[in-house]
C-alpha cells in the first residue's frame, strides 16, 4: 500500500503543476493579446494621422486635379439646346446617342488630360472633328451587353485651348443621358483625387483582404489539427467577399485588370454571394437549431444569384437593375438573424454567443443604411458603409473563436493531464493486485506439484483456473488502456499456426467439456509450417473469439476452422473462422458487439461474466496487423466470426491437419514453437532446468512475494537470498557474489530503478543480469526498464515457465 500511497501523492503533485501551468498559460495568452491590441490600436492611430494631418511634401505640388465646371451643351432634335455642368442628366433614351459640346478653356488645356466617368456608357470623345479616345467593350466583354463604370481619360495640350470638345455616348441602361464626374489636371494628379475620395475603403479592403486570407488559412489549419471546424471560417470568407467586391468596384479596378467588364461582373457577384457564409454563420453559432430558416435564406440568395446571371447573360436586365433584388436577399438574411436571435432570447440561449450578436447588429445597421440611401440616389451601390460593420463582427467572431481555441487547449491538457493520471492509476492499481495474485497462483503452484491429495488437487486446479480468469481480466483492462493510449505494441517472431491452436484448444477444452460443449478444430492441411507475426496477439484474438463463443453457447459445438491463400510478396492470407451454435446475435446489435464495454441487450444473459472488452480488444488487435474481421449471426442458431489476417511465409512446407500435429508433435514442430529469440529450449527441458551452484538474489518489499519466487525456483538447486528494501539489497551484493538479482519496483524508501542504478555502481555487478519483476505491466513500461538498463522485464503474477525460461538464458548452464 505504500507504493500505492506514493502513486496517489505523486498524481496528486502532477495535477497542481498542470493546473498552475495552464492558469499562467491562459494569463499569458491573455497579457500578449492586450499588449498585441494597444500595439495595433497605436499604429492604426499613426497611420490615420500620417494621412490627413502631416502637410502636403512639395514634390507633390504639380499633380494638380480640378473639377471640370464648364458647361455642356446638348442639341435636341427639334433645335433646342439642353445646357448643363456636370454633373448633370441629359435626356437620352435607352440605347440612344447623344452629342455633347464644350469650349476646352487654356487652363484645361495647359492641364495634359481631362477624365470624364463613364456612367456605363460607351463614349467616343473628339477634339475640332479628330477622335482622341474611344471606349468600347463590346469585343472584350464575356457576358452580357452592358458597358461598366470606367474613368475615360482624354489628352489634351495647349494647342487645344479654344478647340471644340465634342462627346459621344450611349447606354443600354438608364443611365443613357447620365453626365456624373468630369475632371481636368495632370493625369497622377487626377488618380490621387480619385484614390482620396475613397480612401478608408481602399485601406479598408487591403486590410480585410490580408485579414480574411490570413485568418481563413490560420483556421483552416486548425480545422485540420483539431479535427473540428471553427464557424469563423464563414465569416473570413464574407471578410474576402467584402473585399473583393470593394476593391472590384473601386477606380484602382481598372488599373489593376486589362478586362474591366469582367472585374464589373465580378463585383456584383461578390455582392450577391456576401449574406449566405453570415447565415450559416449564424447557423453555425445558433448549432443548427433554425436549420430551416437559414437554409431557406441560403436558397433564395443562391437563386437570385444564379436568375441574375442568366438575366445578364441573355442581355435581358443588367446587373445594375439587380441591385434591388440583391438588396432585398440581404435584408431577407438580417431579418432572419433578427427572428432567430429574438427565438433564442426568450429560450435563455442567448447568452451563448452575445458578443456574436453585436457584431451581427453591426453589420444589420451598416447594410441597412446603404440600401437607405442607394434608395434615396445619395450613394451608388458601395461597400463602404458595410465593411464597417463587417469589420465589427470580424472582431467579435475572431475574440469568440480566440476563445473557442483556448477552451479546447484547456479540455486537451485536461484531457492529457486525466489520461496521465489514469496511467499512473493503472500503473498503481496493476502493481497492487498483480502483487497478490502472484502469491495466490505461485502457492497454489507449489500446492499443484507437492499435494498427493486428489481433493485438494481439484480444489487448487478450481484455483488455478480462477486466478488465470482474474488475470485474463486484469490483462483486458490493461490491453484496453494500451489501445486507448496508442501503445499498443506488436512483436512479430516465427510460430507454427497448429501449436498456436494447440495453444488456444487447451485453454477452452475444459469450459467447454463442463457445458458439454463440443470443440472441433478443421484446417487446411496445406498451411505454411511457419509463419511470422505476433503470435501472442494472434493467440489472443483466437482465445477471446473461443471463450466468447463458449460463453453464450448452452448446447451444441463450437467450431474453429483455419484455412489460407497465397499472396504475393512472400505474404499468406491467414483465414480464421470461429463458429458456435449459441444464442446468436440480433441484426440491431451487430454493428455494436465491437464497441468498447458492449455486451448483449437480452438481461437474461446479463449473468454472464466478462467486461465486454473482449471483441473491442480483438477488433483493434486484428485491424493494428492489417486484417478485417466481421461476423453472421441469427438469433436462436448461433454466431461465425470471420478473422483475415496477412503473414509473412517462413516455411511453406505443409503443416497437415490438427489431428496430425497432435498426434505427430515432434522436434520438427517444436522448433517452430512461439519461445524467446534468444533461447533453443524446449518446454520440457526448461521445467527441468536446474543451475547447482549459482546463486540468485530475490529483492521485494512483501513477504509473501519473497516466499512465492523462492518457491517457484526452489527446484533449480540454486542458492537463494531473499532480502525486503533496497538497502538491505546493497548490503548483500557488497558481501556475496551473485549471478542474476530479481529486482521489485515500487518498494518504500529506496525502490528498485534506484537501488538498480547504485548496484550498476559497483564494479563487481557490471556483468550480473539484473531482472525488473513488477506488477506494473502498462504500456511502454518494458521498453522504459530496457532503457534504464535493466537486462529484462517479467511482470506479475510470476509463471515458473518464464522464470526458468530467463535463468536458462542469462545463466548458460
């Protein structure tokens, strides 16, 4: 109980520090996020101040830009003159052109170029009868038949003072007679006018194209570390909508695309697909509780899309028109977000994500605001005013998802800090019923091979077979914790298919013979005589499968066919099929037999023994080797499990039947028998092994251990000590000279991986095989004994086999 009470306090110590770790983790987290904040509200502050306070450099003085206010005159048909300044709307019909004049004052002309903004126009602009510029895309455009907003450029010099300035255009939209911004000046002159007047939104758009690329990828990546999708991944798409649809319609479009008609299209489309990434957003926030509402919305955006599209393909409404509908869709969204917000509000579930709804207000007041005043003619179709408040929720969604990361970092170190804990605990509680266990069966060992008694050799036979259920148990829940913790190991060696189902015969033979059950065995008489693989986990399977099947079989036979294919590459395909006449498996359950702690629904077999490990252990052993297994069962006539395992061919020499090798079990057969790589012993000679002479220390804090391993090698002839601490242990390799030691681990004061690293000390013990015996046989815990450098491992309870099988190695007798 002391090594327990040391595992317990050590536990406990390692939780504290997790916990002190991961609150100075989160109180980190949360310093660099302020100090990373006021770092880039400052910047923003600089940057800002740097634009529109800090003078004018004089380099820049030349780059002039005006406003073009001289009049234009329209003659009518009927000979009257239509006179205005831009701007300023001419009547014009759809598809109608109209002829504009103007005088080119010396100023304008001294100026270099002049720039008029075609309102979705054609134009064809000329000087005294000379044509200058032309804009037309009819032999550019994709699709449709409708001319984008482009800013025309004119060049003009001081020859041109005076000269007759005529304008040509035409549009197939309403804005056939619209006459907008017309400017005069050196032609960088005019763009930084251009650039300036909307300035925010292009500093704006970079900011959220940078933001909403970065962040797309940043949570995309940990969509693929965490194995979970972060709802924020919409709105960094709604983030790159938006600022791609402002970068798109901005004047910079033309400067940056050859095919402007194209990048106008594309516009409008970023427009149109902006509300549905927000809804399922939303959708996704609210866990899909107004899926309906929601999807609803996401169809009538995705159909006003596509209707648009076909319109402006087939030349029938441009995209302009659409506005309205597009508009409309949008509000439908917000209204829908409003509806389910306030459905949440009265169910109390609004608190889950109250930062996410001012971030959505925002957005709703900034979209609404635009639709207001595109509708009043104040404003063009603009994302400006939007960005804004996209740039609100970008914020709130970023702090949520933020947060989301951290809580799943906490529930993982929560998680790895419980499952370190469960190790520890298993490691405690696997050395503290191993300890007893190994008393129990060693003694009735000795009870099996000195007790002339028939009686009281049945009664330890009920023991031994008690004490081997126990152990099969203990065996589960570790094999169990090994799966669920990814150490699972796999050790491939020779073996002969016929002895491993020898193996496995003789552990149901007697259940199944005290059921009057019949157990039969068939096999391919041409199976290979040696296979390599991992025997062990192959006998496993094999007995798990058998004692199942013996388990819930009342009356009948139990079946155990073997059979193979040749594959290629030296591999065979080893089929093993289990078949029982017991109560079967109804069709609802089958797909849950292999689950972990799964057993039959029925709770009259509910008196059945077994943790319901079994089939889950089975079905991880045979897929970490490769293999499938399924089954077939029928309530009422019994159940066949189908097990498909790949070996690896060693000899392909037949191995005959069952009944051939059990009657014919010779040197040959035994050659292939599953025994360590280092040793040549049959079983026969090593439970006769004997070592006169040699001497062996036996180091364990409990008595009764002490008295089961002497027991259990009293027939070696071997001299043998047997001390209770450490201490004592370094006392005696100071005063007698050993050949092997067997060492315990968890022993009170100095435990064995300390009292080990003293003796390694002493040079007369540097060629003495020290042996780790413990009853802490959890994952990975051979491989950490070998790494300290210990010479072997042997866990609890203790099989005079496996004793005698290690003296016979390290001693060479």
């Amino acid at each position: 109980m002391i090594g327990k009470y040391h595992s317990v306090k050590f536990v406990e110590k390692n939780a504290q520090e997790k916990g002190e770790e991961t609150k100075q983790d989160m109180k980190l987290h949360i310093l660099l996020s302020r100090i990373f904040s006021v770092t880039c509200l400052v910047l923003l502050t600089i940057f800002v101040v740097g634009i529109f306070v800090l003078p004018t450099d004089d380099i820049y003085r030349g780059d002039d830009c005006h406003p073009y206010q001289e009049t234009w005159i329209n003659t009518m048909v009927d000979g009257s003159a239509d006179i205005g300044v831009a701007p300023y709307h001419f009547y014009a019909k759809s598809g109608e052109w109209i002829t504009l004049y103007t005088k080119i004052p010396k100023e304008v002309a001294d100026s270099g170029y002049l720039c008029i903004r075609s309102a979705r126009q054609k134009m064809v602009i000329s000087v005294d009868g000379a044509i200058r510029t032309v804009y037309d895309t009819d032999e550019s455009r994709i699709i449709g038949a409708y001319d984008p907003v482009y800013y025309v450029f004119v060049p003009v010099d001081e020859r041109d003072a005076g000269k007759t300035l005529c304008l040509e255009m035409m549009s197939k939209s309403d804005y056939a007679g619209e006459l907008t911004q017309v400017y005069y000046g050196t032609e960088i002159g005019i763009w930084r006018k251009l650039v300036n007047q909307r300035i925010l939104e292009l500093i704006t758009s970079f900011v959220m194209v940078v933001v909403g690329a970065l962040s797309l990828i940043i949570f995309v990546i940990l969509c693929l570390i965490y194995h979970k999708f972060f709802p924020i991944t919409y709105i960094s798409e709604a983030v790159l909508l938006m600022a791609m649809w402002s970068l798109s319609q901005s004047p910079l479009r033309q400067l940056i695309c050859e095919n402007d008609s194209w990048i106008a299209d594309f516009s409008f489309i970023c427009m149109m697909l902006i509300p549905i990434p927000l809804v399922l957003y939303i959708n996704s926030v609210q866990k899909q509780r107004y899926k309906e509402l929601h999807l609803g919305c996401v169809t009538l955006s995705l159909a006003d899309l596509f209707l648009t599209i076909g319109l402006h393909m087939a030349q029938l409404v441009d995209y302009s028109k659409s506005v309205i509908s597009a508009f409309a869709c949008i509000f439908a969204c917000i209204a829908c977000m409003v509806v389910t917000c306030y459905m949440d509000y009265r169910k109390h579930r609004i608190r889950e994500y109250i930062s996410i709804v001012w971030g959505f207000v925002a957005v709703s007041i900034s979209a609404v605001i635009t639709i207001i005043l595109f509708l009043l003619r104040i404003i063009n179709v603009d994302a400006g005013i939007i960005s804004i408040g996209m740039i609100f929720l970008f914020c709130f969604a970023a702090v949520s998802a933020v947060r989301e990361v951290m809580n799943i970092n906490r529930k993982r170190l929560e998680a790895e800090h419980a499952s370190h804990m469960k190790e520890e605990f298993l490691a405690s509680m696997s050395h503290e019923i191993r300890t007893p266990l190994n008393s129990i069966l060693g003694f009735n060992h000795m009870i099996l091979e000195e007790s002339k008694e028939p009686t009281i050799i049945d009664y330890a036979k009920d023991v031994e077979i008690s004490g081997k259920v126990l152990h099969s148990l203990i065996d589960d829940v570790l094999d169990f914790s090994k799966i669920e913790s990814g150490h699972l190991e796999l050790t491939k060696r020779p073996y002969n298919p016929l002895q491993l189902v020898e193996d496995c015969f003789q552990v149901v033979h007697k259940p199944a013979k005290d059921k009057g059950l019949q157990v039969r065995v068939n096999n391919d008489r041409t199976i290979p005589l040696s296979l390599e693989g991992d025997d062990n986990r192959i006998r496993q399977i094999m007995i798990n499968l058998l004692t199942n099947s013996v388990k819930y079989t009342e009356q009948g036979e139990i079946e155990l066919t073997l059979h193979w294919d040749k594959l290629d590459n030296g591999l065979a395909l080893l089929h093993m099929e289990v078949r029982d006449t017991g109560i079967g498996i109804a069709k609802e359950e089958q797909e849950e037999v292999f689950l972990s702690f799964k057993r039959g629904g029925d709770v009259a077999h509910q008196k059945i023994e077994g943790t319901g490990l079994g089939l889950s252990i089975t079905y991880t052993l045979v897929h970490a080797m490769g293999g499938e297994i399924h089954l077939q069962s029928e309530v009422g006539y019994g159940t066949t499990f189908f097990v498909d395992l790949p070996q690896k061919i060693l000899d392909e020499r037949p191995a005959g039947t069952f009944e051939d090798y059990l009657k014919k079990c010779g040197d040959e057969y035994l050659s292939y028998a599953p025994v360590e790589e280092k040793t040549k012993y049959t079983d026969e000679e090593i439970m006769n092994y004997t070592a006169p002479g040699k001497r062996a220390l036996i180091v364990d804090d409990n008595e009764m251990n002490l008295k089961v391993t002497a027991a259990l090698l009293r027939s070696t002839q071997m001299t043998l000590d047997c001390v209770t601490s450490g201490e004592e242990a370094l006392d005696k390799v100071q005063q007698e000279q050993y050949d092997i030691i067997f060492l315990d681990h968890m022993m009170p004061g100095m435990d064995g991986i300390e009292t080990f690293q003293n003796m390694r000390g002493y040079d007369a013990l540097n060629d003495v095989p020290i042996i780790m015996v413990t009853g802490n046989a959890v994952a990975g815990m051979r491989e950490q004994y070998l790494s300290l450098g210990f010479d072997d491992y042997v866990a609890k309870p203790l099989v005079k086999k496996d004793l005698l099988r290690l003296l016979a190695e390290y001693l060479k007798v």
